[in-house]
C-alpha cells in the first residue's frame, strides 16, 4: 500500500511522530511525506517533500508564502498516486482534501490539539478562518478523525466534528530508544536528585509555575532543576533561574541530548495549564521519560492523565496549584528507594505495554485497513 503522509510543515524536532510511524511501518507500505515546509535536523529513511523554494530564506519566512505553493504540493502527492493519504493536523489539510477529494483516495486525518482549539475559537481574523476553513474541509473528506487522546476527541465532538468518524489513537514512542540507564542515577550516588522539564517555554507549559514550585520546596527537599527548551519566555526565566543556585537552563538540546537528560532525571515534570482556551492534548515528553523509567509528576490537565498511571507510573496534581506540585516534587524526591524503584518499573511497563511505538502502529495498520476501499 502507498501512503501519502501530508502536513502543512514538517519541523523535526519537535514533530518527530509525523516519521517514525512511517519509518516503523515502512516494511509494510511505502510511505512518502509531503507538506509545504520541511526543516529536519536528522536523516529520515522515508522520503520527505517540500514544495515552498528557497531555503535559504529560513523556515518562518517560507511560512509566509505556504498558500501560494499548495497547488504544487496537491500536484506532488497526485504524482505519488496514493492508496491512502494520512493528513497530521486539520489545520493545512486543504491540499490533502483536495487530493482526496478530487481522486477518490480514502483521507485519514490525525488531530493533534491546535486543530480542535482553533475551531473552537471565534476567528477573528483571516488567519483564523483559513484555520476554520481547512479543518471543517478535513472533516468533511475524512473517513476516519484519530483524536490523539480521548480528552482531545471528546474536545473535537464539542467543536462540532463529525463523532461517527472520531476514533482514538494514541501516538506512540519508541521504546527502543527510550531506555532505561544502565548507570545509577546521580541521586543513588549521594547527589542532590534532579528534576527536568523538557518542552516550550510558555505560560501553557507552566513553566513559571514550575519554577515557583521548586524554588519553594527546594529548602526542605534539595534537588536540582533543569530546564530543557526555548519559548517565548526564554528571557524571563534564564533571568529567574538566575536566582536560583539549583536551576539550570540548558536551551533547546536534540532528541539524543534530551533523553541522556531523562536517563539522569528522578522525574519529569510536566506543568502544563490551560492557556487562551487550550491544554495539553496528549504530552509525548511524558512517555518518553517513562520509557526511561523516569516518573512523571504532571498537572490534570488535558490528556496528560491518558499518559500516565496517576499513583503507579508517576503524580498527578490539581492544574495551576502551585503548592499541590510543590508537594508533588517533594514526595517524589522523598520517596523511599523501593517505591520509587516500583514507581520506576511501572512508568517503563505503562510504556511499552500501552503507548509504545510498535503498538500504536499495529493499530494504525488496523485504520489504514478499514478505510482502504471505503466511500464516502
């Protein structure tokens, strides 16, 4: 089977899932990937198409023209004469619609979260219907929407998307990679635990809320902060961890860089809040530092319980109390070594067992069967 994968960019990091389940599933189809933007900082063994020129301007200028290019990337995947086209995101799904649309091709469309929030808000603005536009458009051609998390797919039916074509399926990660390390951790060698946070800096990350929680615990339950990731609030935390002997701003690293910061970890710590009407659809930082046994303290919020076992493979805390994660990171640096090392086991279990790589692909094998041959 030939599967067109489409997206409107392809930026690798951070959006490594848009590859590795083609790369995984690659001795079964032949999968290509078309979008309009692609910037990768690794190889990829699947083939990857772009279709806005000039490079040399950098990734958010060629952003600025994507619409002008969509008739050459409709041209492309048309060429690639597909058996099926798996759109990542509602949002730039107009190209893969119209494909769909026009050859009679089966469209699956994956929703990730910015999809189903921009429906959901008013669009006060061009950019914004564009947005409306083309995710009413993926609604409409698809046969199947995956929601990334039931959370996600139950924010999707309340947006207005058609529930007789809403289905879960979990992204997976490859727990083949994300390994456990072999080495003991800095805190079985008497070292002061540390604790990592790994994604955008935000106010929907929580990033200030996590600085504000270890900064308060850090006398009582000494450990060390890194922080992993740029943002908008780049500058405004590279001041406050400034402050702050225990805290550590590392910047953006790569996916190797990222998990030898996860081995090293007594847990990650995934504050993410509600910010202008969107939380967190799923957090696949989340699962790859189970991978490596690492426990997760999180906030409910979103699809991040979906992630995690709360009590087994990590903590779960109210969303936005700072003094709840407080405590929650206190416990966990606190905890006794055989429950953290049963906490440590679950979390590499849970992932490997419900949300690894080769199991959301078997059942991503599974869609692709059931909408080959359908019509709409």
């Amino acid at each position: 089977m030939r599967v067109a994968v489409t997206k409107g960019t392809l930026r690798v990091p951070p959006t490594y899932f848009a590859l590795t389940h083609a790369e995984k599933m690659s001795d079964l189809h032949q999968f290509e990937v078309f979008c309009l933007v692609a910037d990768l900082s690794t190889d990829s063994s699947v083939p990857v198409n772009d279709y806005v020129p000039l490079r040399q301007l950098g990734f958010r200028r060629r952003e600025l023209v994507m619409p002008g290019f969509i008739p050459s990337m409709v041209g492309g995947v048309k060429k690639f004469h597909p058996d099926i086209i798996h759109q990542h995101f509602g949002t730039w799904a107009v190209a893969a619609a119209h494909v769909a649309m026009s050859t009679r091709v089966p469209l699956v469309t994956t929703l990730h979260g910015a999809d189903v929030f921009a429906l959901q808000r008013p669009p006060s603005t061009a950019m914004a219907r564009w947005h409306h536009y083309n995710v009413r458009v993926a609604n409409k051609q698809s046969r199947k929407l995956l929601a990334v998390s039931n959370f996600l797919a139950a924010e999707a039916i309340a947006a207005g998307l058609d529930p007789r074509k809403l289905e879960v399926h979990y992204q997976g990660i490859d727990t083949d990679y994300f390994t456990p390390a072999e080495k003991v951790r800095s805190s079985e060698l008497g070292e002061k635990p540390m604790l990592l946070f790994v994604g955008g800096l935000s106010e929907g990350k929580g990033i200030r809320d996590l600085i504000a929680a270890s900064g308060a615990v850090n006398k009582s339950a000494p450990h060390k902060l890194v922080i992993v990731g740029d943002g908008d609030l780049r500058a405004e935390v590279r001041q406050t961890a400034a402050e702050f002997t225990h805290i550590e701003l590392v910047g953006p690293q790569d996916k190797e860089l990222v998990r030898d910061w996860m081995r090293r970890a007594r847990a990650l710590v995934v504050p993410s809040r509600m910010y202008k009407g969107a939380r967190e659809a799923a957090g696949l930082v989340a699962l790859e530092a189970a991978a490596c046994g690492v426990p997760v303290v999180a906030n409910d919020s979103g699809g991040l319980r979906e992630m995690m076992v709360p009590g087994s493979t990590g903590l779960l805390v109210r969303e936005g109390h700072i003094d709840d994660l407080g405590e929650a990171i206190r416990e966990i640096i606190q905890l006794p070594a055989h429950s953290y090392a049963a906490m440590s086991s679950a979390a590499r279990k849970f992932a490997v067992e419900e949300r690894s790589l080769n199991v959301s692909c078997a059942e991503l094998a599974g869609h692709y069967e059931d909408i080959r041959g359908q019509t709409l």
